[in-house]
C-alpha cells in the first residue's frame, strides 16, 4: 500500500497528487480564505451586515467546515508526502523541507494577528468607556424630546389664538364668507401651516384653505376622543405621518360643534435621532449584556482565522513544492507510461529549468521515435488485417471449397463451402479444424505427398467423394507455400464439377444422338418398304422354302421397328420440348400416374403419401408425367428381379411436399437399389444395368427436371434395401436453370416419411 501511495504521489502531473486534492485543494483554500476575510470584515464592521448572534453563530459554522476540509486535504498530501519519503521517491524530501518553512513562515504572522486582535477587541470592550457613551447618548436624547415638546407647545398656543380670531369673525363667516376665508388663509400662511380647515366632530370639512405650503399635510379625519380632548381644552398634539407632523385641534366657541384644525411638519432631528439613539443604547445594553460571549466569540474567530491562514500557507507549500520537483516528477510519470505502452507521450519543456529542460527533450525525441516505429508497425498490421479480412471475405463467398493446411499436415483454416463438405463423419465443423487432413479427406493424400515434393507449386487431379448419399466429382489443387523452407504451408481447393461433367457429356451424347437419328433415320424407310415388296411380289412364286423366305423378310420388317423405336428414343432425347409451366395440381398428376401403374402391375402394392389437399404449383404437366412414370417404371424393373423370392411383396411409396420455393417428389421402393459404384452417371445416356435397357430413361427424367430448374438425385432406401430417388425442382422457375443446394432438398423431404423401399435401375 506504501509502494502504491508513493508512485501515486511522485508521478507527476495530474497523477502526483490524489485526483480528488488536487482538483479541489485549491477551491477549498481560496473559499477558506474567502470565508476567513468575510469574517474579519464583519467583526470589523466594514460590511452592511452586523456581527448579531445568528450572524456570529454561522460565521463560526463556516470557519471551522473550512478548517476541518482544509486540514483533511492537507493531511491526505501529508500522508502522501511521508509515505513517499518513506519508500524513497524522488522528490519527497525536498517536499517536506518547503512545507515546513512554509508552515513557520505562517504560524508565526497568524499567530501574531490572533493576539493583536484580542488585545484591540478587549480595549474596544471596555466597560468604562462604554458607560459615558452610552450617557452621552441618553442626554442627547432627552435635549431631542425637550424641543420636541416645544414645538407642540409652540403649535397649541398658535392654534389657541388663530381660534380666538377666527370666533370673533363669526359675523364676517357668516355675511360674507369669501371675505371670512381669506382671513382664514392669511392667518394660516402668516403661522406656517401645512393644513388649515374648520370641521364638524363628525369628521365633515366646514371650510379648508390652501395654506400655499410646499409640502401640504392632508387632513386627516380625527379619532372622536380627541374631540373630547379639544372640548376640554387640554395641551395635547396629535401625530400624523409616524410621528413625523404635529396637529393640534380647538374648539371654536362662537361656532356650533365646530373645531379649528391644523397641522404643522416636526422637526426632523427630533424624529430620527431619538430612533438612532435608542438603537445605540439597546446595542450598547446589549453589548454590556454579553460582553464576556463576545470577547469569546471574537477571540476565537480571530484563532479560526489565524488556523485558516495556517492551513491555507501548508497547501500553498505544499502546491509550490509541487511546482519545484515537477520536472523530476513529469519524467517519472512520463517513464511510467512509457513502460506501460504508451509511446506518445511527451514531457512539457520549460527553457527556465536548465539542465532539466534539456532532459526533458531528450526524452520526448526518444518517446517520439518510439511512436514513429510503432506507428509503423501498427500500420503493417492493419494492413496486413484487411488484406485478410478481404481474402476471408472473398473465400466466404466463393462456392469452391478452401482448405488451409499446415506443415505438419493439419487443417489450419476453411471455408464455409469447406465446413459443409469435409464433416464426412457428422462430426461439427469446428471440431476438424486441427486434425490431419489425411484422416478427413485421405483421398487427397497422394496429391499432397507430390505437392510435398517440392517439384512444383501447383498440384491438380481429380477425386470422387461421397457427400449427403450422393457421388461427386471435385476438382483437386494443391498450391504450396512460396518458400525456401522445408515446412511449408498449403492451400487446397476443391471445386465440385460433378453436374459440369455431366452436363458436358449429356451435351456430347445428345449431339451424338442428333446424328445418328438423322443418320439411321433415312435408310430404314426404304429398307422396310422393299423387305415388304419383296414379301408381296415374290412370296407367291417362291415354293420352296417359303417358310424362311416369310420369316426372313418379317425379321426384316421387326427389326426396322426396333431400330425406328431406337432411333425415336434418340430423339426424343437430342430434341427435348421446352417446358411450358402452367398452375396446376401436383397431387391429381402423381396419382393419376399411380392409377396406370397399379393397372399395368397388379402385383405391386402402390403406397400414395401425397397429402390430402391440392398441391398447386407450376410445372408442364405432360413432361412430369412422363418422367414420373420413367421413374415408377424403373422401380417396377427393379422390384420384378426379386419375385422370386418367396414371400416377397413389391411396395413403391410416393411422395411429394412443398418446402419454402422447392418442390420435391420422393419415389422409394424396396427392389434391386442403385449400385454404389458410378451411381450419378447413371444420369449420362447409354449407362445402364440392365441387359435390355437403352440408358436414355434416367437422363431423360434428368433433362426434364434440369429444365424445370431443378435436378435428379439417386439414393439408397431408407429401410436399407431398395432405391430412392428425389425429383426436386423450385417455384417460380424462370427456365434458366437453378440449383436448390443441399438445404432446400433436405428442407422438401423433411415432410416425407417413406414407409418401405424399393429399387429402379
């Protein structure tokens, strides 16, 4: 934990300090600092907020939360600090020396201030001399009220006399009243009212003159006691304006309930300053009150400012020590980096560190070309990165099989056509990767031993393999490793041109089959024609022997029908109809299929698995009925080799289903079966088993399902004897061609269950 404090600590910049103190530490001091000059101002009385109890309360809330956050921060660097000393680190003595000339450069001030200012705070508290303030102000305040009282004095007797003239006017009020308001008006501005009226003691104005006063008083309406008090004729004002005018209110003894009211402004003095120094005396009653709490108080503050000023000082040792090693620190941190990867870094430079400085560049032309090379290599690599992604992505799509193989014979990469071809054994596809290639495709060995010979760099033949039931013919290259070393690496391709070779030899035997109708064709007719004249002219002359001439010229005759039936065949196969595709119902042709053949072999037991439903999809009805009954009629060949056997019952099961786009038709049955041996080029004309077969019925069927866009596969019984073979095209067909691919057939015949197996040939 040492040894983790103290790299922490003596890595520099942003890292040589706790990420935390050294983002804050500075907030905490300047808002220490700040919160210690707002509380010296207030206790001196420098700002608009006076030093109260609540006031003084939270002011010592705030010192010491800045203190104790202070202190933590300093205490965390200290920790830090002592602990790097401790392990060693670069640095860290010098550190402890600035924060401790630091911390005696501070105390020693703050420690003076906290004295200065309790010595100044108990002589501005003393008692004595706040006992004459505070008399000095209550006199002056007993002076205010004496004038102030003579003012109201002053206003009652003016009052008193303007009452007296105005009740001798009564006769002039009332003969001429205009003439009784103007001697009211000039007696009012002659005595310096703001307000002059006559009213009722209900409130109601009699008469009111513009005493042409600059600031009028409004007459206000008084409270029915002071009447009563007027009645009487007692010496007192009233106040309007908080306490700010005089009124003083008469009774005129000539008039009827009516009453002499007027209004004078008071002094300002003696309003405002009986105020003031009433607050003064509170206070200095106050202060006297608490006189100990606030010598106290203010000591303490002065303490927590002197402990802020402290602290404050340590940080700043601490930040300017921080400042002094940070050339040692920076190259210690930019070390670390370095060892830890990172080859850009760069150490900042200041001309005012001198050697350091030149250090410092000497270290950043290393780190910079470090990161050239490594940028180099990065480059490489990433290259090199696409360049593999862009070959992954270009065998992923090839459907050629790629196989990568090591110089031990292992299998190092493939491609998905690979996957799906290699796992002969139904193992999954990630488990080969790894083995030796001899154990999963040892038919490739001996190109492999002559690919290892180094005689060339490319090796091609030819293999035959055994994928999904099916025989299938692949293209072999083996290219080597460009390479003088003995262990070297190989790439092995495998392209299928099983369905290329056979459409090349269809093309070849059709075309052969062209010819040789035309060929053949032409004779016959004249052949037959002159076997059967010759019958007729000279059958009746001829009497001896007559028997072998007739069986002469009719085996003439028989075998010219043969040949014709050949040569048709032949033709028909050379000159297969485009298919016309049309909608229709794919279960009323199979069974209608079934129905003819049940009716030509009795014997057999016809299974019929098509589903209940129509089944309607595009196909040219008269071209599937035609190889569907090619194929039901291989199987009846095959199944009539075993009536023999006793006990034996002939079934051929047929099934058809619609998976996705393709479309399947599965005839099974439990005869002769396929022979293993060079099963798919049964689909080539002229191969055949049997004796009397003219090898044009499989390709026929073949040739008719290529044209539908889909293809012919020859495979054995499920039950283990007998054939099954799958006639599959897909929807839709444009009669351009289409390979479903192994997904699609296996998906059509996923809704096929066979009962029994048979054979066809």
């Amino acid at each position: 934990m040492a040894g983790q404090k103290a790299a922490r600590y003596s890595s520099g910049g942003k890292n040589s300090r706790p990420r935390f103190t050294a983002r804050f530490g500075p907030v905490a001091v300047i808002l220490a600092l700040f919160i210690g000059l707002v509380s010296f101002l207030i206790f001196s009385n420098y700002t608009p907020v006076a030093p109260t109890d609540s006031v003084i309360f939270g002011l010592f809330v705030a010192n010491i939360l800045c203190i104790l956050l202070v202190f933590s921060f300093v205490l965390a660097e200290a920790y830090a600090l002592f602990t790097a000393r401790r392990a060693g680190v670069a640095g860290a003595e010098l550190h402890i020396r600035i924060v401790g000339l630091f911390s005696i450069v501070a105390a020693a001030p703050a420690l003076l201030m906290a004295w200065v200012g309790s010595v100044t705070l108990e002589r501005s508290l003393n008692p004595s001399f706040m006992q004459d303030g505070r008399g000095f102000v209550q006199n002056t305040i007993a002076a205010a009220n004496l004038f102030r009282e003579g003012q109201c004095s002053s206003l009652l007797r003016e009052a008193s006399l303007t009452a007296s003239d105005l009740d001798r006017g009564k006769l002039m009020f009332e003969v001429d009243r205009p003439l009784f308001r103007e001697f009211f008006t000039s007696r009012a501005r002659f005595l310096g009212f703001t307000a002059a009226a006559l009213m009722k003691s209900d409130g109601t104005v009699v008469e009111h003159v513009d005493t042409g006063a600059l600031t009028g008083t409004a007459v206000v309406r008084p409270e029915p006691r002071d009447f009563d008090v007027a009645r009487k004729n007692e010496p007192e004002c009233l106040t309007l304006d908080k306490d700010r005018t005089f009124v003083a209110l008469r009774t005129l003894h000539s008039f009827q309930d009516t009453f002499l009211y007027v209004a004078r402004p008071v002094d300002p003095f003696t309003v405002e300053f009986p105020e003031q120094a009433a607050k003064l005396v509170a206070l200095y009653d106050a202060f006297d009150y608490h006189r100990r709490g606030i010598r106290i108080a203010f000591a303490t503050m002065f303490v927590l400012i002197a402990l802020i000023m402290l602290l404050s000082a340590t940080w700043l040792g601490l930040s300017f020590a921080n400042s002094l090693v940070a050339p040692i620190r920076r190259l210690i941190a930019a070390t670390d980096e370095v060892a830890s990867g990172n080859l850009h870094v760069q150490v900042p430079v200041r001309k005012s560190e001198g050697d350091l400085a030149h250090l410092g560049e000497t270290f950043n032309k290393m780190t910079s070309e470090l990161s050239l090379q490594q940028h180099r290599l990065i480059a490489a690599s990433k290259l090199i990165d696409e360049r593999r992604l862009f070959t992954e992505a270009v065998l992923s799509g090839v459907p050629v099989a790629v196989v990568g193989v090591g110089p031990k014979g292992e299998i190092t990469a493939l491609n998905p056509s690979a996957e799906k071809l290699l796992p002969q054994s139904g193992e999954p596809a990630e488990r080969i990767d790894g083995q030796p290639i001899a154990t999963v495709l040892p038919e490739i060995e001996s190109l492999l031993a002559e690919a290892r010979s180094g005689q060339s760099l490319l090796v091609q033949g030819q293999i035959s393999l055994s994928h999904g039931g099916l025989d299938r013919l692949f293209n072999v290259s083996i290219t080597s490793e460009p390479s003088e070393r003995a262990d070297k690496s190989y790439v092995v391709t495998l392209d299928d041109i099983t369905d290329l070779v056979t459409a090349q030899r269809t093309a070849a035997w059709a075309d052969v089959a062209r010819r040789i109708a035309h060929e053949i064709k032409n004779p016959l007719t004249p052949i037959q024609l002159s076997a059967e004249r010759l019958k007729r002219k000279y059958g009746r002359l001829i009497e001896k022997d007559r028997d072998v001439f007739d069986q002469c010229t009719d085996t003439i005759v028989r075998q010219v029908d043969d040949i014709k039936r050949m040569v048709d065949e032949f033709s028909s196969f050379a000159r297969m109809p485009k298919p016309r595709l049309e909608s229709g119902d794919l279960g009323e042709c199979v069974r209608q299929v079934l129905f003819l053949m049940r009716v030509a072999h009795p014997d057999i037991v016809f299974e019929d698995k098509m589903p209940n439903g129509p089944v309607h999809v595009p196909f040219d009805r008269r071209l599937l009925s035609q190889a569907l009954t090619n194929i039901v009629k291989n199987a009846t060949e095959g199944i009539a080799a075993h009536t023999g056997e006793p006990g034996f019952q002939g079934k051929i099961s047929v099934a058809a289903a619609v998976a996705g786009r393709v479309v399947s038709i599965d005839v099974i049955d439990n005869g002769m079966g396929f022979p293993r041996e060079n099963r798919q080029r049964l689909l080539e004309p002229y191969m055949t088993t049997r004796a009397d077969g003219t090898g044009l019925g499989l390709p026929i069927v073949a040739k008719i399902l290529a044209d539908h866009g889909g293809g012919l596969e020859l495979r054995d019984a499920p039950a283990g004897r007998g054939a099954w073979v799958r006639m599959f095209f897909p929807l839709g067909h444009d009669l351009g061609g289409h390979d479903p691919g192994e997904h699609d057939i296996d998906g059509a015949a996923a809704e096929i269950v066979p009962a029994e197996a048979g054979s066809g040939a």
